[in-house]
C-alpha cells in the first residue's frame, strides 16, 4: 500500500529527524508541544537544534543513558500495611468528637464574645468588629457542615449541651457560612496580599524578559531538544518540534544507568564544554 500522505505544517517548517540509536534508551517524558498549537512567533519555529548534533554526543549519551529492565517489586506487603492504617474508627457517641470540642473551647475562652454576637458579626460583615484573627480561627476550628447540621436539629436540647456544641448551633443558621468566613478573610487580607507579592510579580516579569533575551537560554533548549528527541527515537514522544518549558524541572528524573549522574548534569557539562563562555 502507499505510505500515508504527509501532513503539512504550518510556517515552513520540516518534519524532524528521525534518528536510530543503537542501544534502547530512556525516555524523556516531555509535554510535546505541535506545531498546529504554535504562534507565528513561537520560539520553537526558529530553533535549530541539529547544529548540535554529533557522533561522541549521541555515543556519550548512548553509554550513559540506556535503558535497562527494571525488576518489579512486590507491592503486595506495602499495600497490606497501607490498608491497615485506613481503618475506620468506630463512631463517637456525640455529635463532635472530642478534639474538635476541645479546639471550639479553647477558641471561645480566647474571644470571649457571645455566641450571637460572634454570628451577627459575620452575618453583617461588621469591619469595625470583625478582625483577622477571629476570621482566621472559625474556619480552623469550626466543624464540618454536616455536624452543623446534626447539631442544628439538637436545637431544643440547647440547655443541655456543652459549651462548644452550643455554639454550634448558634452559628449552624448561618447559610454557606464556611464560604462567607473564606471571602471574609480574602476582603480582609487582599491589601496585605497584594503589597506582599508585588515585589515578586516585578521580579519574574523582569526574570522572563531576561530569558526571552537570553541568547545562551535558547541554546540550551535547543540542545535539550536534540537529546530529547535523540532519547525518544521510536516512540510517540520522538520528532517532537517543542516542549513545555516545565519539563527543565524534570531533567534531573532521568538517571543514567550507573545511578551516578543525572541528564541535568550531562546537558550542562556538554553545554559548558561548548559554550564556555555562557553561564546558565
């Protein structure tokens, strides 16, 4: 049968090569980027990453990087201890358990505020009354809603209830109220927020201009490109055109096969070995 048609790719650009290693070798497990998904001014368009390729390249990174089959361990026993520690615990006779309560006392005796009070304050939204700390407190130790709502129908036992659960009845008539205490907290905190994280956000639209820039970066990637697709040769991930930039992060995963050294140290020392005069 005649070979399917090639697919045509957009801004001029040539199917990658395919190469053939001799040895089987690891994959690099990169988020591929197609052309189909690239921007007429994309970085990867213009890279040029075969001007890196070698023979003691691609046999350096044959030696250190091939593939050997691993030994699966019998997961069996580990799964059994796992198991174990998931056991239910038997049911509480109350409707909070007893840490809860105890964190819901302890938080009470700090504030010192009635019940009704505390529930009008974040019903009204009161900003002269409401405070970081009082918000910040509810949401760690109120519980759940559904022990809200157990508690709520103990409405008419009110009287005979302890401290805690009495307060959880006052504050179970608050519709959505873990979500009313979570946009309480965001108004109240936001300005703080902000000022705290500008500096960042000035620092890495600064860091990624510099990149863009960065003539030594692009160098880089290219040669993790050529690697990559070097590795990659005969599977789904091979003759890829780009990556997410995530997977620098990923490089150092990739051991050889003594165990000794990682794809992140090898892709720096060939790059330092050709580049000298490049820092990165």
């Amino acid at each position: 049968p005649p070979p399917p048609p090639a697919i045509k790719l957009p801004y001029g650009l040539q199917q990658k090569k395919t190469y053939k290693p001799e040895v089987v070798m690891k994959r690099v497990n990169w988020s591929k980027i197609v052309p189909q998904e690239m921007a007429e001014n994309c970085f990867w368009i213009k890279v040029k990453e075969e001007k890196f390729e070698s023979p003691d390249l691609f046999a350096q990174l044959s030696l250190s990087f091939s593939s050997k089959t691993k030994v699966k361990k019998d997961m069996d026993e580990t799964d059994d201890r796992k198991a174990l520690q998931f056991k239910k615990k038997a049911k509480e006779l109350r409707i909070l358990d007893s840490k809860t309560a105890q964190n819901m006392s302890i938080f009470l005796g700090s504030f010192r505020l009635p019940y009704e009070e505390i529930r009008d304050i974040i019903l009204q939204v009161d900003e002269e009354r409401l405070s970081e700390a009082l918000i910040q407190n509810l949401i760690k130790n109120l519980p759940e809603q559904k022990e809200l709502s157990a508690l709520a129908e103990l409405k008419s036992e009110y009287e005979e209830l302890c401290e805690s659960e009495q307060f959880g009845i006052v504050m179970s008539s608050v519709k959505l109220l873990r979500s009313r205490l979570n946009g309480i907290l965001f108004k109240l905190t936001f300005e703080e927020q902000v000022n705290n994280i500008r500096p960042d956000i000035m620092n890495v639209t600064f860091a990624c201009e510099e990149v863009k820039r960065s003539e030594g970066f692009s160098r880089l990637l290219e040669m993790v490109l050529l690697v990559g697709n070097y590795m990659n040769a005969g599977s789904r991930n091979a003759q890829t055109f780009g990556f997410n930039i995530s997977f620098l992060c990923k490089l150092r995963d990739t051991k050889s096969t003594d165990q000794k050294t990682t794809l992140l140290h090898f892709l720096v020392e060939k790059f330092e070995e050709k580049f000298t005069d490049q820092k990165t």
